[in-house]
C-alpha cells in the first residue's frame, strides 16, 4: 500500500500498498472539478478555515521549528504525563489528522494508505479486522466454509444488512463489486489482489471476456462463492482489503465517478460521508443503517488533511485533534516524545526503499544499481539522520513473519559500490551522468535524499539532484516511469511476505520500476500454489534474494508506528499493519481529568464540525431510520463478532 507525505508511513503508503489510482486524469477529487467553489469545491492548498486551526495552534501550543537538542516545552498547567491539552471534545466525535488529501476514495480504485483509511471508515468486506491483532472477524458475511482443498470458499452473509439508503446489501454486490475491480476498463491498480481466483487474471487482461467464467459466483442473495486457482493461505486477510470492498452499483451507475461525493455516496458501514472540503477535512456520520450500529458509540468522525508533520503535532497538542496518527510526528522529535504517557511507539510492516527506473540508462545496467545499493549508510540515516525513530533495514521485506529467514545482505560497503561501478564503465565516477532523486513533498523526504545524495557523491564521486513533486503529480511520474531514482515505501496488505514479494512480479501495477525477470515470477507463483507453509516461505526468502541481487530496489529502513492518542480516546490499538478500525472506538468523558482548560471547543473552531464553511454536504435527513441487529451465528468464522 502506498503513503504519501511523511517518512513514517505509508507510501504507496501500506500499504500503504499496495497509495495514480488507476484514473486517467487528474480530476479533483474522486473526479471532481478543481476549480469550482462558493458552497463547491474549494481547490486552494490552505483554505480560511484550516488557516485558522494553524493560527489556533501557534497560538495555542508551538512546536514547530525546535531544534533537535531541546525537548519541547510542556505547558506549564498541564501534567509533564501528556503532551499538551487532555480535554475531551464536546459529544462522541473523534478528531484526527488524515494527513495527504485522499487521492481517491473509491474502494475500487484506492492505493494509498489515506484512501483505503477513508474506505475503512465507510465500508465493511466480507470480514473485518479484530482491531487489536487484525485477524478476520465475521463482517457482512457471519460465517463462511471453506473447502477440504482450500479451493472453494462460501460466505454466507448476514440477514438484514443494509447500505446507507436502507437497500438491503447482498452477495450478488460484492460479485459486482470484485468483477468490476477486475474489468480492464476500470484500471484498478489492485486488481492483482484478486489474481487467486479462477480466470481472475485472464479476465483483468481481457483474455477472456465473459465474467461468468471467472470464480466468483452469488447462487443467491445471501450466498457468495469463490473458486481459487490455486490454494492462498491469506485470503481471508484479502477479502478484508479495501479493494475487495463493495460498492453500490446504482449509485456507480447514476453518477459515475461523482458517486463518492456527500450526498450521491452510499456506504455499508459503520459511518457514511456527511461533508467534504477539500484540502480541509472530510466528516463521517454514523450509519443508522449499519447491522450492529447499537454498538457504535461516535455519532461523528472528523479527518483533516493536513500533511505538515509540525502543524499536525502542534493541532494535537492544542487539543484540536485527539489523534495523530504514525505518520505525522517530525522525526526529531519523536525521542523526546517517549516520555509522554499518550505516545506510542512500536514495529510495523513497512519498508522506506529507493526505487530505480531500469528502463532509462544508466540504470538497465545491474552493476549500476548494485553501486548505489552498496553506497547507502542506512545506519546513518536511521540513527542519526532520523533519531534512531526508525531500525535501518536492508531487506525488502520486514521482519516479523513467523518462520521466514530472510537473504543474507551486506547494507553497506563503500568499496564494493566502488568496484561495481567500476564493472558497469565508470570508474570512479568518470563519464556517468547527473541523475536525480524524485521524492513527494515532505522534510523528512527531503533530508533522506540530501543524505543519500552527499553518500553517492562521497563513495561513487556522481552527482544527484532532487527533485520534488506533490503527491498526485509523483505518483502520476513513478506510474509512468518519468524518473531516475524514487523514493517510495510500501506497507503491508496483510501478514505475509508475499504482500511485498508480489509487488515486482512483471508489470504488476505496483512494481514501477520497469523490472521483471521471468524467474522470480516462477518463484512468486510457485509460492502462492506450495501448501507446505515451510517450503512456501523459502521459495519466498530466493525469490527475496533475487530480488535483491537484480537491484531494482534499494531498502533504507524498517517502519515503525510513533502516534499520539488523547488518554480519553478509547478503542485505537497498536498493530502491525498500522490500520485502525474506528468502528467501535469511543470517547471516555469520565476518565480522571486533568490539564488547561481546551483552548477552544469543536465548535468554536472555524471549519471545525458544526461550524459554517464552504463546502459540499451530505442534503438533511439522508440515511433512514436504524435497521434490526440481526442474530449472528459464526459457523467457520475463526472468532467472535463485536
């Protein structure tokens, strides 16, 4: 999964991920025009009302700009325990930063990891994740069998389960939903994910053109069948994907790529679209609709997209948001953060790498890439450059996968780089040309490739430029392979390595790099149909090694989760793949209080939920009356619903 600002998370984030997103043009948001406003869209970077959030937080609480060698000052009213205003907001909202503008939040065609975090809000799968471990629990479907051969999987879904506008949700949804990921017109970059299933990929070529041909089946409105080529042992983590949402094929249909938008979305989980402004916020309503909606106790949740890392940190400590996700800490601060009871720190499933173009010269020459892979001093940037907030890292894929040993690997070695770009024509340096480094908009980007570009001018004596490029036009040039080297990152989908190792089969839709090598997609197949779990893995750790050996990828860090939640917040866990289900996270009014008096309340806040701003909102009264929570037996489902 791809991430977009910081150099905590996400490219490609996680995952991520798998976040451009399969659109042929750049429109505004989920295709809406970028230049209409007054009550419309409003296209401009920093609108009035987060203007005046940032002035409540200099005001309120700076943090930005404190150099690396000072803690930052905690107010002298508040408890050195917390960092900064621990009042809880007025009512059952959740406030947080999103970070980047979603670059699309259709389920369908999301990439990055701020898509598929809006997706996760709006919409249940098959199954959902625990929100402590992250393994499937039953979602719209209650139970499901899954065959002696691990070859045919049966959902069965819930009685009674309704969309947003109250139309029941059936199987024969989500078979239109996956089939659509899967048609060649709609380009989703994800549509690998459902590769598994039986004629899945021929269809997505447009090798075959009728869908019934292909193994996903609704027999009736309560049953949906999948039939898999080949045994996957992390299927039930893909179903819960945001790519493998549904989506409703009328509102789709009536409104095209309009259908996101407040007032046309119609979702099926716990919270639905009530306004959006871009480059502002979005806000989320409960869904009255939602099968366990007795159960969700947030009436409303709020996502600004603010991608500064200090005006996010500086909102938090203000009080504004009562949750900064890992992301949005700058990363010379995060040591003096740990003495903060509401900091949290932890390893997480996602590697920071540099991705290089083969397809330009230079880099089609493997020597070349082995020089500059063996030039990087990833110690240097993950201990001192970034504080030690992150472990340097020289595998693609992270650690923490039970029983999988990964390829032995030198990180760095100065003369080795030296001698390889010797072997490729260009001893010390000598006739090779100026390259450039393409990174998104983020300092911590930045700083990463001002250390990389001072080490290869160090060892390989070549000369690097940077060049940055705002989010939807980066991922628009790696997608096109419009650049020399890129910084990326990739979070995991789900617990597996094959979540990584998939990424660089040839002309996958998340590889961008140009590579393939017809070997290490023999790998990669050959793994996902092994059903010995121990000789899968070390087919996975050569096919790591060949990987690494060609070059097209050059790790520089292991991610790890650094996030600020408010001691009231209740429900926001820690896990691997940094993904939080907010379904049942509440606000605790009754902890032990303690601290300043809130700078201002959510609804003094200009742009902030319950004040006027320009904007697009969902028309009064949308939604209906809650629905029944129907009984719910579990069957085969491997834990317990909520």
């Amino acid at each position: 999964m791809r991430v977009p600002m910081t150099l905590v998370i996400p490219e490609d984030g996680r995952h991520g991920p798998c976040r451009a997103a399969a659109v042929t043009e750049r429109m505004g948001h989920s295709g809406a025009p970028a230049a209409v406003t007054n009550g419309g869209y409003c296209a401009h970077p920093m609108t009035r009302a987060l203007a005046s959030l940032l002035a409540l937080a200099a005001a309120g609480a700076s943090f930005s700009c404190a150099p690396a060698s000072r803690a930052p000052a905690t107010p002298a009213s508040t408890s050195a325990r917390y960092f900064g205003n621990v009042t809880p907001p007025a009512g059952n909202v959740l406030r947080f930063n999103l970070g980047a503008e979603p670059e699309i939040y259709d389920p369908g065609l999301a990439v990055g990891q701020p898509d598929g975090r809006v997706d996760r809000i709006m919409f249940e799968g098959l199954t959902r994740e625990d929100p402590k471990t992250l393994e499937p629990l039953p979602g719209q479907a209650y139970r499901w069998e899954i065959s002696e051969d691990g070859l045919r999987y049966t959902f069965h879904m819930r009685p009674g389960i309704r969309w947003s506008d109250g139309t029941p949700v059936t199987s024969r949804d989500f078979r239109w939903s996956w089939l659509r990921v899967l048609r060649p017109e709609t380009a989703a970059r994800y549509a690998g994910l459902l590769s598994s299933i039986v004629n899945a990929d021929a269809f997505n070529k447009g090798e075959i053109k009728d869908e019934n041909l292909v193994g996903i089946s609704a027999p009736d409105d309560s049953t949906l069948v999948i039939r898999l080529a080949q045994p996957t042992a992390f299927f039930l983590y893909l179903v819960q994907f945001y790519t493998c949402l549904p989506v409703p094929r009328w509102a789709v249909e009536k409104h095209g790529n309009r259908w996101t938008l407040p007032g046309n979305i119609v979702t099926n989980g716990a919270f639905t679209l009530d306004y959006w402004r871009q480059n502002n916020r979005f806000e989320f309503v409960k869904n009255p609709h939602y099968w366990d909606a007795a159960n969700v106790k947030l009436d409303r949740i709020v996502g600004y997209t603010v991608d500064d890392l200090n005006t996010s940190t500086n909102l938090y400590k203000a009080g504004v948001i009562d949750w900064n996700p890992s992301g949005y800490i700058p990363s010379s601060f995060i040591p003096y953060m740990r003495d903060f009871a509401d900091f949290r720190h932890g390893n997480y499933q996602g590697v920071y790498f540099y991705s290089i173009n083969v397809t330009r010269k230079p880099f089609d020459n493997v020597w070349v890439r082995r020089a500059l892979d063996y030039a990087v001093d990833r110690e240097a940037i993950a201990n001192d450059l970034l504080k030690r907030s992150r472990d340097p890292w020289g595998n693609f894929t992270p650690s923490g996968y039970p029983g999988y040993e990964h390829p032995p690997r030198v990180w760095f070695d100065p003369e080795k780089a030296r001698q390889c770009l010797a072997k490729a024509g260009y001893p010390g340096g000598k006739g090779f040309r100026k390259i450039s480094i393409l990174i998104n908009t983020s300092e911590d980007h930045r700083r990463i490739a001002e250390a990389i570009q001072a080490m290869w001018k160090r060892v390989l004596r070549i000369d690097v430029e940077i060049s940055n490029q705002e989010w939807g036009s980066y991922l628009q040039a790696t997608t096109a392979l419009q650049y020399d080297v890129a910084r990326r990152s990739w979070i995991g989908d789900y617990l597996d390595p094959n979540t990584f190792l998939a990424c660089y089969l040839t002309g996958d839709g998340n590889n961008r790099s140009g590579w393939g090598d017809p070997r290490y997609d023999g790998m990669i197949h050959r793994a996902a149909a092994e059903v010995d779990p121990a000789k899968r893995l070390r087919i996975l750790s050569d096919a790591e090694a060949l990987l690494l050996s060609e070059g097209p990828v050059i790790p520089i860090y292991h991610y790890s989760t650094n996030e600020l939640v408010k001691p009231y917040v209740r429900g926001i866990y820690q896990t691997a793949l940094d993904i939080h289900p907010l379904t049942y996270v509440w606000i605790d009014h009754n902890w032990q209080r303690g601290g300043p008096a809130p700078v201002a309340s959510v609804h003094e806040i200009e742009g902030a939920p319950g004040a006027p701003a320009a904007g697009l909102r969902a028309a009064a009264g949308a939604g209906g009356s809650p629905g029944s929570r129907p009984a719910v037996t579990l069957g085969g489902a491997p834990g317990t619903p909520r």
